[in-house]
C-alpha cells in the first residue's frame, strides 16, 4: 500500500530511483563477435572492447560500432592508360578487415569510403606502372606486364594499397585484379595485332624445326650414302622440303618417273 500511495502522491524519492534506473540501462554495451565497440566520454577516447559479451559501463559513455570481420571490395571498372599509353579497363577484388579501431574510428572521417577510394588510385598507379601485353616486336619487351604476370602485379598492388590504407588501421588479406581488358575503343584493333603476333611467333617455330628437319635429312643422307646430291640438287630438295614443312596446306605428292636429272 505504501508503494502505491507513493506513486499516487509522486514522491520525489520514487522519481529519482526510476531516473536512476533509466539511465543505468544505457550503461549496458553488447559486444557480439567479431565486433567491437569504441568508448567515449564526452569527446575522450577511453578505449574499445573487442570480446563478446554483455557489460555494462557509464551510461555517458558514447559507443561507436566497428566490424572485426574480413570484408570483400569489388571496385567498379575504371578506364585507365597503361605504361604505353593504351586505354584499359580495370577492376581490382580486395579483402580487408580492421585492425586498429582507434585508427579507423578518428584518423579518418569514414573508413569504408576510405577504403574505396584508395584502392581505386592504387589501381589507377598500377596500371600506369606496367604495359597490358608484352610487345617486343616494338622494342617494348617488358619482364611484368598486366596480362601475363598475375601473381607479381597482385603483389605489388597488395603492397600498395596496404600502405595506403595503413594510416586506417587497415590490413589488406588479399588483393588481385578481377577484371582486365582493353578500352571498347581499340579492343578490335588489338585483338587482331595479337592474332597477328601469334601468327609470326608460330610461323617461326614451324621455320626453326623445319630447318633441323631438312639439316637432319641431308645429313643422314650423305651419312648413310644413299644418294649422291651435288649443290643443285640439294638446293632443289631444301626448297622441296621448306614448301611442304612450312606451307599452311597439305602438299600434293608428284611421282617422278624419270632420272633424278628430268
């Protein structure tokens, strides 16, 4: 009956208990995994609690979220030039995660978007730092290149992004380019001059080996004295032979019923 009566009565000391108690359940921070919480006091760092669990604490204390987990970043596809020059279109996978919430929480005014945007200018550093194709027929031959070279260009754009996202308490688990290709404008044109340099480097394997073909069979011929050949006519067996190892169609046998001389 007491209690009812203070209620009804409004006495001070209920409405200061029950105001107490309000603010008291602001003191209590859930902390779930992989998570964590950055507590501060009227504009003060005092610290961040990264073990799950229930706590309770001063219920002044101003609690900011920041995720613990490994996060993917698919970055849009941006045109760039290469070393060269050439218009590209490139994208970059990135995994990251928070390490140093103090970091990610004041030393930069948004650290996803932070994340965004540095990865994007290292993307757009890399690609000017090395061709697309390797182009040695120009005086271009280049060790690294975009194309070829996935796992030292992945390390070096890991290496680069991680310094730049370093100032954010983030480290960089994995970086690679998830999209490569030529600008729209000249993808036409550079498909049919790698075509075209796929074409020579084959014609000049066929060459090389039907030149040791030819070099064994003369050999062997005067090895083993099954025919006599004077220079003209292993000159004309040489050209015979080059025409049927390196023509692109099959050759049409000629039975010759004569002498070696008609």
């Amino acid at each position: 009956g007491s209690i009812v009566f203070s209620i009804q009565q409004g006495n001070p000391i209920y409405l200061i208990l029950t105001a107490i108690s309000f603010i008291g359940f602001f003191g209590f921070i859930l902390v779930n995994p992989n998570t964590s919480k950055v507590v501060l006091l009227f504009g003060k760092y005092v610290g961040t609690i990264k073990e799950n669990g229930l706590y309770w604490a001063n219920p002044f204390f101003t609690k900011k979220g920041i995720s613990l987990r490994a996060s993917n970043f698919d970055s849009e596809r941006l045109k760039v030039n290469d070393k060269l020059g050439n218009p590209i279109m490139i994208s970059t996978i990135l995994v990251w995660r928070v390490t140093d919430t103090y970091k990610a929480a004041f030393d930069v005014d948004n650290y996803e978007n932070f994340v965004r945007v540095q990865t994007d200018a290292a993307v757009r550093k890399l690609a000017s730092m090395y061709p697309y194709d390797n182009f040695a027929d120009e005086g271009h031959d280049e060790d690294i290149t975009l194309r070829s070279s996935v796992n030292e260009v992945s390390e070096a754009l890991e290496k680069e992004i991680e310094e730049r996202l370093s100032i954010a308490g983030i480290e960089v688990l994995e970086a690679r380019i998830g999209y490569l290709a030529y600008a729209q404008e000249i993808a036409s044109a550079m498909l049919k001059r790698q075509q075209a340099t796929a074409i020579v480097a084959a014609r000049h394997k066929i060459v090389e080996g039907a030149v040791s073909m030819v070099e064994m069979a003369l050999t062997e011929l005067s090895k083993k004295n099954i025919v006599d050949l004077d220079d003209e006519r292993k000159a004309a067996m040489v050209s015979n032979l080059m025409v049927i190892l390196c023509g692109d169609k099959e050759a049409t046998p000629i039975v010759n019923t004569g002498t070696l001389n008609h």
